[in-house]
C-alpha cells in the first residue's frame, strides 16, 4: 500500500499563499488596469486645454493645494492630481490591508492554523515568507499600473517620463506595503482580522490626512514628518523623483513591522 503524500500546499508557506490569493489578484488587476484605462481615456480632453487651465487657476489656492492641482493639462500633473494624489495608493493600500490581516488572522479564524504550525516549518519562516507573499503581489499590481501608464500612456497623448512615474508608482507600493505589512503585524498579535483592518486603515487615512491637511493648517506642518505618506507621496515623486532619506525611513519601518509580525506571531498561544 503506497503512502499518501503530503498536500502540495504544505511544502512551501510562500506558494502556498500566493496560490490562495490569485484569484483575488486577478481581479484587482481588472480594477487596476479598468481604472487606469478610465483615467488614460479622459486625458485627451484636458491635454493642453487652456480654458480649462484658466477654470483651475481660478480655484482657491488651498483647494488646489489640497487635491495637488497644479499644471493639470500636462501629463505629470494629471496623473499627480487624478491618480497618485489619493486613488492608486488607496486602491493598493485597500487590498494590502486586507489580505495582510488575512494572512495570519485569516489562518487563526479559518481553523487552519494548526495544520499549517504541524508542518516542520519555524514560526519566523511562515510569517517572513507570507510578507514576501503580500510584497511580491502589492509589487505585481504596482507593475500592471506602471507599465499601463507608461506603455499605453502615450497612445492618449500622456507623456511621463519613466523615471518620475516609478517614483510615484513605487511611492504608492512602499505606502501599501508598511499597511499590509501593519495589518499583519496586528492580525498576528491579535487573531482579529476586523480588529487588524480596522487600525491599519485608520492609521493610514490619519497619516495622509496630516500630510495633505499640514499644507493648510498651520500648526500642522511640524508634525508633517510623522506621516509616512509624506515620506512616500508627499514629497512630490512625480516631480522631485525619492530622497535617499524618505527611503531609509520607509525601510526602516517596514523592517521594524516585519520584526514585530514575526515576534508576535512566535508568541501566540493558538491551543486555544
């Protein structure tokens, strides 16, 4: 009688999990690519409008400030304004956070955590090669929107230069990351994926709150440091293109969140 062999799933903790998500994944690079696709088509109709232009210049200067409107009949500050000033870090932020608290908490409220700790793999291996999971797949839909910018950009009269889009594409996929890597981190200590969700993303809508709202209000702008928004889309990428520093700060914290998964999730008791 021959011996069953082990469910595939098992053998690798980093297959495994991008195997659960890839339905998922497909279809939020329908959205991605249905999104961009929406914002690349309107662009013709602003591209070089000089009414229009006039019609924005006309707006209060911190209503401008506030939704990042400055020369928004070029191709950079379109995109500044309609894509990278809020959309696509919130569309990668949204679904980092939510299959970062699935990855540990998801497992502990399905039951199968157990069977996934059985297997002779150390407790750090599961959680680092489910972050490299949640990386890689953050990185993929990063890719599928770059590339639909740049490469099918200019087919709707949208010129950007390759390397201010990568700032901002990166920009936004760092902002999603810290997130997912935040709501795992708590889905880890916690066991609440409703719990680790809801934290993340608090956090993540106050960072960016204090770093659009520093440029309005006054005793604001000395705390403007603290958001890692501003470390990542406040800086201007599609413009200024990424400081080394702004780069150490956000490796910094998503090393130390990475760490603190890790520690967290080496210390649950799940006998229960």
């Amino acid at each position: 009688m021959s011996r069953a062999r082990p469910p595939r799933n098992l053998h690798s903790v980093f297959e495994r999990s991008m195997r659960e998500v890839r339905r998922s994944l497909v279809g939020w690079l329908c959205g991605i690519v249905g999104f961009s696709l929406i914002m690349l088509s309107i662009y013709p109709t602003v591209h070089g409008n000089a009414g229009f232009s006039q019609l924005l210049n006309a707006y209060p200067e911190a209503l401008r400030k506030l939704f990042d409107i400055s020369d928004y009949t070029t191709g950079p500050g379109y995109l500044r304004a309609e894509v990278f000033s809020f959309m696509a870090p919130l569309l990668l932020a949204i679904f980092a956070i939510l299959w970062g608290a699935d990855l540990t908490a998801g497992e502990e409220e399905r039951h199968t955590i157990d069977t996934l700790l059985a297997t002779p793999i150390s407790r750090q291996r599961v959680v680092v090669q489910k972050w490299l999971a949640l990386a890689l797949a953050i990185a993929t839909l990063a890719l599928a929107l770059e590339v639909l910018l740049g490469v099918v950009g200019p087919l709707f009269k949208l010129h950007v230069g390759w390397a201010p889009l990568s700032a901002a594409v990166i920009g936004s996929a760092l902002f999603a990351l810290t997130f997912g890597t935040l709501s795992m981190a708590i889905g880890a200590g916690t066991g609440s994926r409703g719990f680790a969700r809801g934290v993340s993303a608090a956090i993540a809508v106050a960072m960016y709150l204090v770093s659009t709202l520093s440029q309005l209000v006054q005793w604001l702008k000395p705390w403007r440091w603290t958001s890692l928004w501003y470390h990542t889309l406040g800086i201007d990428p599609l413009s200024n293109g990424f400081e080394a520093g702004h780069l150490i700060v956000m490796a910094v914290c998503i090393a130390i969140l990475v760490v603190s998964a890790v520690v967290l999730f080496t210390r649950r008791d799940f006998s229960n």
